[in-house]
C-alpha cells in the first residue's frame, strides 16, 4: 500500500527551468481573453490556418486558464532537456503552479483551480495546424483527464496533495517531435489579457530580430480580441503608450483620417475610419548595468571609449 502511494504522488513538479510555450499556442488565438465565463464560440481563419473553439458547460478555457498549460508544457521541456522519458501524465503540486505563476495561494485560487482544469478538459478545438508531422479531423480538449488529489487530515478535513493531468495528444506531439518551444519572458504572468497575447504574438513573429509590421484589424483578430476594431485601436493606444509588453516596443501608426467633404456637401455614409498598423520591434538586450547594445555587440558606452 504504501509504495502504491509512493506511485499514485510521484510528482513532475517543482518546475526546475523557465515558463515555456509551443509556437502555435502563441501565435494563434485558441483562448477566450476574459476573466469571466466566455460562453461563446471561438473561430479564426485565414487562407492557411482556421481554429474553431467551442465552450463547455463552464464557459471557454481563458488566457489565465492557460497558465496550467503553459506550467504543463514547461515541466515536459525540461524533462525532454534533461534527457528523461516523458508521458502525457503529469503530476505536480498546486503550490508550485501558483509560485510560478505568481497567484496567491488562498482558498479562492485553490477554488478556481478546480474551475480551471475543467474548463481546459471541457473545452474542444478543432484546428488544421498540424502537430508532430500529423494532422487531425474532430475536436479535441486541452486535458483529456483532469483530477484534484487530496488525503485526510485526522480531523477529516480535506487536504490537496497534487494534481494529475493528461496533455491532449495534439500539444504531446507539438512539444515533443516539432520541438518549437519558446521561453517567456519572467514578467508575464504580470501581464494584462491582450498584452499576453500581444507578448505571444510578438514572441512567436519577430524572428531573429525583424520586426513585425501588421494591419491592425488582423493583429485584433490574431489576438483573439472579440470587440469592435474602435475598441481595439483605444486599447492598442493605451498599450503603445505604457509600453510595458517586456521586450518589445509597440507603435500603433494611424493615417490621416479622409478629409471632410467640401462645404456644402453631405458627408456620406459608411465612411471608413483611418487605417492603422501596428510595429513591433524587439528591444536590444539590456546589460548588467543598464547600459544598452550599440547594434554591434558592444555597449554604448563602450562604443564611446572606443570613439
């Protein structure tokens, strides 16, 4: 008995390396961007990429809901790193998901937690994008198996002692055979919803350092954003302004609105708002002692004592 408990609690956490996340995952939008229960459908679709998400009795997996799978793909990176067998059953502490994630750890997190597992195994996606090499036809959730562990306490209470999970095949076979894991910046988690999402999109774009030039109504629908673009621009305003995405600059270019009409003439209806784009430039890296890089590899202020 005793080493079958040994067995049922052997545990894949503490998290021993960054927070990590599969490409697709950040690029595209598969999460509801709410705090609340999203009961709505999802959709996306471009000429080459389309996602369908469809909400379980609890509402849409959300982009909070997905730190459980982003601190899932990170435990098997760095099984995979470290050279040891992986399964699609992990095992690990709700403590450690909230020390790594940054959420308090109060009887209301513990509670949400619950919510959030189920939503993630109630939840179903459909998607084109292929994994491992493989395509697939039908739905799918986040966690095919979802459960909270808990033990007596002499007083009969309740206690948790981990939780166990089971990775959906598609994610498994992205992770382990496409190997497109990128690592998060450690402020994250500090973000608001449409900055992660801005973070991600920019992350999984800005390749070996090239900007990111992108229309704004697409990088709206790419976020996963479900207001109206007029939201979206106020929104995009604040962000480029506060400029707090970590490593990354945001510039929102609007055009010149149309002129009015000459004097006399009726403004016509359904007139379009100003177009507008949105640049995303990934920051030079920061050195120790907060001076900059001069774009060749050297400090600015060692540029100058060269100069």
């Amino acid at each position: 008995m005793a080493n079958l408990q040994r067995e049922l609690f052997q545990l894949d956490s503490p998290l021993m390396g960054e927070i990590r996340g599969e490409r697709s995952l950040m690029a595209f939008p598969f999460f509801a961007l709410a705090k609340n229960a999203w009961m709505k459908p999802l959709t996306y679709a471009t000429p080459t990429v389309t996602i369908e998400v469809r909400p379980s009795a609890r509402g849409v997996a959300t982009i909070y809901d997905k730190e459980i799978v982003l601190y899932i793909a990170s435990l098997m990176a760095a099984k995979i790193e470290a050279g040891m067998e992986v399964s699609q059953d992990f095992t690990f502490t709700a403590h450690d998901l909230f020390t790594v994630t940054g959420a308090n750890h109060s009887a209301r997190t513990y509670a949400r937690l619950s919510d959030a597992l189920e939503r993630l195994q109630g939840t179903q996606i459909r998607t084109n994008i292929e994994a491992g090499g493989e395509g697939e036809e039908g739905f799918f959730s986040w966690l095919s198996e979802a459960r909270l562990q808990y033990a007596r306490s002499g007083k009969g209470e309740k206690r948790l002692k981990a939780v166990r999970v089971r990775l959906c095949d598609w994610l498994f076979r992205a992770i382990l055979r496409d190997g497109q894991v990128l690592d998060y910046a450690h402020t994250y988690f500090q973000l608001g919803p449409i900055e992660r999402r801005i973070y991600e999109v920019a992350r999984s774009s800005c390749v070996e350092g090239e900007p990111l030039e992108i229309d704004l109504d697409l990088l709206r629908h790419q976020i996963g954003f479900q207001n109206p673009l007029p939201n979206f621009r106020i929104a995009m305003r604040q962000i480029a302004g506060a400029n707090i995405v970590p490593d990354y600059d945001i510039r929102l270019v609007e055009d010149a609105p149309a002129p009015p009409p000459p004097q006399g003439e009726e403004r016509k209806a359904g007139r379009r708002a100003a177009s507008a784009r949105v640049i995303i430039t990934q920051r030079p890296p920061a050195l120790p002692n907060g001076s900059d890089w001069d774009g060749v590899g050297r400090s600015a202020q060692g540029a100058s004592a060269d100069s």
